[in-house]
C-alpha cells in the first residue's frame, strides 16, 4: 500500500471535519499524536483548544456566543494508566472509565453510537496510544446514513513504522448531509522533525475558514517526555 500525503488530503478536501493522526516518527523514537476540529457554523467555530491536567478539552472563545455545547464542549484528550486516549467526543471519557473498571477499549465504544445529529450521524472516531507507541483506531458510523444501525469498526497497529501514520476523519466529502468516512484509515506519510513543524504543516493545509483547532503531541517512548502543541485560529 502507498503511503500518502497527509498534507494533500487536507488540502484538496475543505471539509473532513474532526480528524485523528496517529503513527511513528520518521526517527522512530517517538509516538505521534494529532486530532484537529473543523466547523461550518457559528456555534462550531466558536471554540478554542484548552491544555488540562490530564490532556485537553474544548471551550467556548466566546461564551455569549455558545448556542448548544452537547456535542462540542469535551475533552478530546485524556493520558490514563501511561495511555492516551483521543477522541472526537465525550466517548473519551466512556473509554477511560471502562479502562478504570478493567475493560479494553473495545468494551467501551460497543456501549456508543454515532452522535445523534440527523441527518449527519456523525461517526465517533477514538485512538489509543499505549506507551510502547502501539495504537488502536476506530469508528462508529451509521450504515449509509441510516441511523438504524450501528456499524463499528477497529483498526489495531502493534507494530508502527517509523516515519508512518494513520489518518481517520469524520466526513467524507463536503456535502449536505455530510456522509460519513469510507474505508480504511488512510496510512500517511509522517517526516516532521518535531511537533512544532507537524502542527505547522498541518495547520497549513487544512481549510482557512473551516478550520479551528489543533493539537500535536510527539511522545518520546523512552522517556515519556511529552511535546506539545495546541493551536486555535481564536487566541
């Protein structure tokens, strides 16, 4: 399989909205981390991208302007038991709780659907790191826009080559209603030197009226020592 351009993707698509990259880097030291959001409406773009004790969360930039939180206001990134969990809603915390409880995150996610907002459904996507650099990926999707079924997929990558990682998003083209993701995560080609130019690379490719926040972690697998970045178009 050809490993591909993440940044020509994002380019050519000015819509993909949340989307999770998670792979190797090119020295194969360190553990790659990105998730991104997107918006189309107000109340979307109407958020920044908040560092926490255990990851981040999202918050309004303008609380006056917040019309409806309960699909946008949550922690996307949580580090538990050497784990860090990313996700593109609050099944971050459904994860980490049935971690707590003994669970694997597969226990967690046959407990979630797609969210509830027709005629979208759209997909929960989560990844897992584990501290060997090892990671999980996975979506929960409508069956063709059919909200009568759940379909649930998981993408399990033991062994990550440097220099490689592995790109899921929530939609697929830029439509009304927005159709869910097709496939396989896209394996990507992953040579930035370090956090800071992944995220600028990123953040440059992604659509400037669309785009809102983003957040790169290179995690070194020996050490554990996090570099981050977290960058939000309001600041």
């Amino acid at each position: 399989m050809k490993n591909l351009d993440l940044y020509e993707i994002l380019r050519n698509h000015p819509y993909p909205g949340r989307g999770i990259v998670l792979g190797r880097s090119a020295d194969g030291q360190k553990a790659a981390i990105a998730y991104f959001i997107m918006g189309r409406s107000e109340n979307s773009r109407n958020r920044v991208f908040e560092e926490t004790e255990d990851g981040i969360r999202t918050k309004a930039f303008d609380e006056g302007k917040m019309t409806d939180p309960s699909l946008i206001i949550y922690h996307p990134v949580r580090v538990f038991n050497g784990l860090t969990i990313v996700t593109n809603g609050d099944q971050t915390d459904t994860i980490r709780d049935n971690l707590r409880e003994g669970h694997c995150y597969r226990h967690a996610l046959n407990t979630r659907t797609f969210e509830p907002d027709g005629p979208n459904y759209t997909p929960r996507i989560s990844g897992v790191v584990k501290p060997d650099g090892s990671y999980n990926l996975s979506i929960l999707k409508s069956l063709d826009g059919d909200p009568a079924c759940c379909c649930r997929y998981f993408y399990e990558f033991d062994r990550p080559l440097a220099g490689v990682g592995h790109f899921i998003h929530t939609y697929q083209e830029n439509l009304d209603p927005l159709p869910s993701f097709e496939g396989e995560p896209r394996r990507v080609v992953l040579d930035a030197p370090d956090a800071q130019t992944w995220a600028n690379q990123i953040w440059a490719s992604l659509n400037g009226d669309n785009k809102v926040s983003l957040f790169v972690r290179f995690l070194h697998l020996k050490t554990g020592e996090a570099d981050t970045v977290i960058l939000n178009k309001h600041s």
